[in-house]
C-alpha cells in the first residue's frame, strides 16, 4: 500500500511539475525605496514584472542580523506594484547607524523567488559604553581581569609553585652531597 | 646476616636499621620481586577494561556527541563530572591520612601514608581524565589554557589540580628515595630497565645525615603545603557548582560540605585499600587491627561532619521548601530520585556514623564491607550532586523532547567511567608491584625511640 501511495505521488508530481515550473516562470523585479513622510519612515518595495507593475503580491522585509534575517513585516503590493511598510525606528544599527534591508518574494504561485538588497542608514546608533566594554571586572574578558585578582592568585601561585621548585632543588641537593662524599 | 649484606663500601652507609633491614627483606619486598600467577591476571584484567575505555572514548570523539552520549542542553554534566567530582574527594584522602595525622603526631599514620598518597596521586590524575572526557573534545584542554579567563572557577580548578598533582607526586616520591635504595640494593632477578630506574630515581641516596635531614625537612614543608592544596582543590570544585546558578547549588555551605563529604570518601577508601593490602600481599604484621580500629574511629567522627553539613544543605531549604528549591528538594525526598537518594543517606551517612560505635564492626572484615558500601554511597552522592541540580533549572523546562529532561548514562559514558575506575586501580597496582608499597623507614623509624638515632644510624 505505502509502495502503491509513493508511485502515486510520484507520478504525479512528474505530471504537475511543468505546470508549477510554468508557473512560477514569471521573473519580477523588486526595488527598494526609502521615504520619511510626516516624520514616518517608510520602505517602499515596488514590484515590476515584464515592464508593468504587479498587484496583489505579498512582500516580505527583513533587517539583515549578525546570524541570520530579523523579520520586520510583509505587505501586499498595490495597483502601481507598490507595497509600504512603515519601518521600525528601534531597531540598533551599531556604530554608524547602517542597516541592511532585504525584501523577498517567496513562494508565489505565479513568480519565481527573488529579492533585493539595500542599505539605509535609519538604525539607532549604538555607541560602545566604555566603563562597561573595558572595565576592570569579574565578568570582563581575559585582558580585563580585575588588579587585585590578577596580583593576589599570582602571589599564591608563585608562592606554591616556588615552594615545589625549591623541594625539586634540595633532591638534586642531596644528590650532590652523595657524589661529594665518593670523591 | 647483617655483615654479609654491609660488605663492601657503599653499603657502610646503609639507611636502615637491623630491624628495618629484616622488616624490609622478608615482607615488604615480596610483592615487588613476585608477581604471582593472579597478580598479573588482575594486571591484565584492569588493562583490557582500560582498553576498552579508550575505545569508547574513540566512539565518542569520531562519532557525534549526540550520538553517544546522553548529555543534553539541560543535563550538560553527567556521570563524567560527577565521576570527577568522586576522584577529586577521593583524592583528599593523601591529605588526610598522610598530613594531618603526621602532623598531628599520631604514629598510626605511618604504613598507611604511601598508600595514602599512591591513591591520591591516581585518583586526581583521573579526576583530570574525567573532565577531559567530559569536554568532549580534548583540544577544549588547551583552549582553556590559552584563552581561559583567571577570573573562571574552570580555570582555578585547572590550576589547583595541576598544583595538587605535582605536589602530591613530590609528597609521593620523597619519602620513597630511601626505598628505592633499598630496591636497588636488595632486589634479584629483575630486568635491566627496573634495576636502572631504582638507580636513577634513588638520586645517589646512601642515609648520610645531610641527606637525611634534606629528606625529612622537604617532606615536613611539603606535608604542610599539601594541607591546604587539598582543602582548596575540593572547595575550588565545589565552587564549579556554587558559582552557578541553580538552586541545588546555591549555597554558601558547599566548599565545606564537599571538603567533609572527601574526608569521609578518603577514609572508607582507605580501609578498603588497606584491607585488600593487607591481604593480598600478607602485610597483616604491619596493617594491624589497630589500624581497622583506628580508621573505623575516624569513619564515624567523618560520617558525623559530613551528616551535619547534609542537614544544613538539605534540611535547611527544606524547611522553608521556597519555590526553587521545592522543585528539586521533593523530587529528591519523595520523587523519581528518592530510592537513591535515601540509600545514600542511609549507607553513605548513617551507618558509618553508627555502625562502627560498635567495637564488633571495627574489625577488618566488617569495617571493610561497610566502607565499601560507604564508598559506593559516595559515588551515587556526586551524582546525586550534580544531575538533579541541573534538571531543576531556575525557569521550568518546556516544550522539549521528555528525553532532554531525564538523563541516564549511555553504554558508552559507563564504559569511560569504568575505565577510569580500572585505570586509577591499576596505577595503585603497578606502583605497588615496583615499589614498597610500605614506606620502610617511616614505620622502622617509629619503631625507634628518637629521630636522632637512625639520623645519626651508620
């Protein structure tokens, strides 16, 4: 039965294939757009496929992040292939303030996935605070151990390691006196 | 007799007493020059159960972690680390049976203090193969050095085991020089290798008064350092837990209540290594019942401690059963770990705090049953310390796979456990079939009035 549900499937899929591949044959083209209208800023994706716009086509946007894409919202072209999405104002583009945004079409039945890249320099800048990056700490990095800590194990581990050392020596010491005496 | 063995020059300066000497060549060298029939198919049986340690450890580095070890996000610490934890106690027991009671001027001390220290030198030697095993990828061992950060319990403990190991093998190696010459001088039908290793390793000992004093003052410093390293070394690995969050672990008790929880371990290990001792190499002369009496003495004072610190760390939070801690405390008292639970309570804390009050149960035999089950216990406690405390974490485990949330070794983690067990009992073995497992002149020397007298002995 399962074997019979497989070859179904299969000959199926062989028979449908070209209709989905023509389908999604259509290549669209998306391209960004950045405005501040009434002090709301808001990205514009506008959509052309074969010279026209396209209507009724979901977009989505993203904010590109250290490991992957931060979703900020999707919205559905209208009749001049246009779809706006009023743009987060929180979102923190480190130093310069630059984020990377990227609008995707994504299993549509008619087009073919595609997207586009742009950079705008609308993120909250983030400045480094440098009492809390480089202070002297417990939880700081390597070369931020705090003074105190770093001097006080230092001391107690020459202090022990000195002492094995010089245990080490006296061996050798007595080893010294056993070829004095044969002399 | 004598005068045949002090026959040429060298041996004018013999180290050891007529009395030793006779000590020394009728009982103590005997398991070093014969090996017997069951002694090499003990050798051989540790060594197979080794290499097949090594190649579970193979399966687990050449195939995934995932695929080999039941470790998961919650349970990141398994059997490897409580068996880490089991070492390190067990490694305390060089501190206590050797340093305190010397230090103390207790003279019982002196034929245990080697297998003391043997033990110690083994057990924290596979406390560092635990961890290794427990890293996952070995290469994380030097990481840790290159890029640990000295304000890390991860990397004091790495410290203060390479310290503790290093002073121990010194501590371990002093006292034996004089045995050495001994071995040197008094052993036959040896091959050419061991004979040439007692050479070298006697550093050209002869007992001069000079090289005696040299002896006796290194090993008094080290005796004293190796006190507090011992201490620190199991506060340190108390602080791997305490210094994280999660409320088994939250305590301001726990470098002590490890510290006393080792002492107890040291003990129980200890009649259990003398017992074996004693029979299998017929040392019964030298490990007396005095000793079964004395340790037994001592298991009781050490169960009582460590009692007090279990009801301060358990009964305690359990008393005011705070949200977080009634989240792990009832799982352990009346939930799926209460079997373990109480039968560690009852064999790790209560019967040795009783048992041995009676004289009857002081005996060898008896003493020695009841610390193998106390040492067991002891197991089963560090791992009751450590795999609870990590499934309660402080938020509640939600939606995972109900295999992350329960943690049961895989074949491969027990095999590696077992492995270190096996390795850890044939270092003690080995060491014992090259050396005198008896330090000679410890007990001749007690055996003497004054210190003076085998100083100054020619």
């Amino acid at each position: 039965m399962k074997v019979y549900k497989y070859f179904l499937i299969i000959c199926a899929s062989i028979i449908l294939a070209p209709a989905i591949t023509f389908a999604q044959d259509k290549e669209a083209k998306i391209t960004l757009n950045f405005e501040v209208v009434d002090s709301q800023k808001v990205c514009k994706a506008l959509v052309v496929s074969e010279a026209l716009p396209v209507k009724e086509l979901s977009i989505k946007f993203y904010v590109k992040r250290l490991f992957s894409l931060l979703p900020i919202g999707e919205a559905t072209t209208d009749e001049n292939g246009s779809a706006s999405l009023e743009f987060p104002t929180d979102i923190p583009g480190g130093e310069t303030g630059n984020l990377t945004v990227i609008a995707k079409i994504t299993e549509d039945e008619n087009y073919m996935d595609t997207e586009t890249t742009h950079d705008i320099k609308w993120g909250v800048i983030v400045k480094e605070d440098p009492n809390l990056s480089h202070q002297r700490s417990l939880w700081g990095s390597r070369s931020d151990a705090p003074i105190y800590f770093m001097v006080a194990s230092d001391l107690i581990i020459l202090a022990i390691w000195g002492t094995l050392i010089y245990i080490v020596f006296q061996v050798f010491k007595m080893k010294r006196i056993s070829s004095l005496n044969k002399k | 007799m004598s005068e045949n063995n002090f026959k040429n020059d060298k041996t004018t300066h013999e180290t050891f007493t007529q009395e030793e000497f006779m000590i020394m060549k009728e009982d103590l060298l005997r398991p070093v020059q014969h090996w017997g029939f069951w002694g090499k198919v003990w050798i051989a049986f540790l060594v197979v159960i080794c290499m097949l340690g090594v190649y579970a450890y193979y399966i687990q580095e050449t195939k995934s972690k995932y695929v080999t070890v039941s470790l998961r996000d919650y349970t990141m610490w398994g059997v490897y680390i409580s068996n880490f934890v089991f070492f390190v106690a067990l490694s305390l027991i060089g501190v206590l049976m050797s340093a305190v009671l010397k230090l103390t001027n207790f003279q019982w001390y002196r034929p245990l203090s080697r297998i003391a220290e043997i033990i110690a030198v083994a057990a924290i030697m596979l406390a560092g193969v635990s961890i290794v095993a427990a890293m996952g990828r070995p290469e994380r061992l030097y990481h840790l050095v290159i890029h640990g950060r000295i304000q890390s319990p991860i990397v004091w403990d790495i410290i203060v085991i390479l310290t503790y190991v290093t002073a121990s093998t010194i501590l371990l190696f002093i006292p034996l020089i004089p045995s050495l010459s001994t071995c040197k001088n008094h052993l036959t039908n040896k091959p050419k290798w061991q004979m040439k290793m007692y050479e070298i390793f006697s550093f050209g000992w002869e007992g001069s008064p000079e090289q005696w004093k040299i002896l006796k003052k290194s090993v008094k410093i080290l005796t004293v350092l190796v006190i507090p390293l011992g201490v620190s070394i199991h506060t340190v690995t108390a602080w791997l837990f305490a210094t994280t969050l999660r409320a088994e672990w939250d305590s301001t008790n726990f470098g002590a209540y490890f510290v006393s929880g080792a002492f107890l371990l040291g003990v129980a290990g200890m009649i259990v290594a003398v017992f074996v001792f004693r029979k299998a190499y017929n040392l019964e002369k030298y490990l007396t019942e005095m000793h079964f009496d004395k340790l037994g003495k001592a298991l009781v004072l050490m169960a009582c401690i460590y009692g007090y610190f279990n009801i301060n760390e358990y009964l305690v939070p359990a008393y005011k059963m705070s949200g977080l801690h009634a989240n792990h405390l009832l799982d352990l008292f009346t939930g799926e770990d209460s079997h373990f639970y109480w039968l560690v309570v009852v064999f790790g804390i209560a019967l040795p705090a009783i048992l041995p009050l009676i004289p009857a149960m002081r005996k060898p035999l008896p003493l020695t049953i009841l610390a193998f089950f106390v040492v067991i216990a002891g197991w089963f406690k560090r791992y009751l310390i450590v795999i609870p405390g990590l499934a309660h974490p402080y938020l509640p485990i939600q939606d995972v796979p109900d295999s992350w949330r329960h943690y049961s070794p895989s074949l491969i983690e027990m095999t590696i456990v077992a492995a270190t067990f096996a390795a850890m009992l044939l270092i003690v073995t080995l060491f014992s079939r090259f050396f005198p497992i008896i330090s000679v002149w410890e007990v001749a020397e007690g055996k003497l009035e004054g210190k003076d007298e085998i100083i100054n002995y020619k």
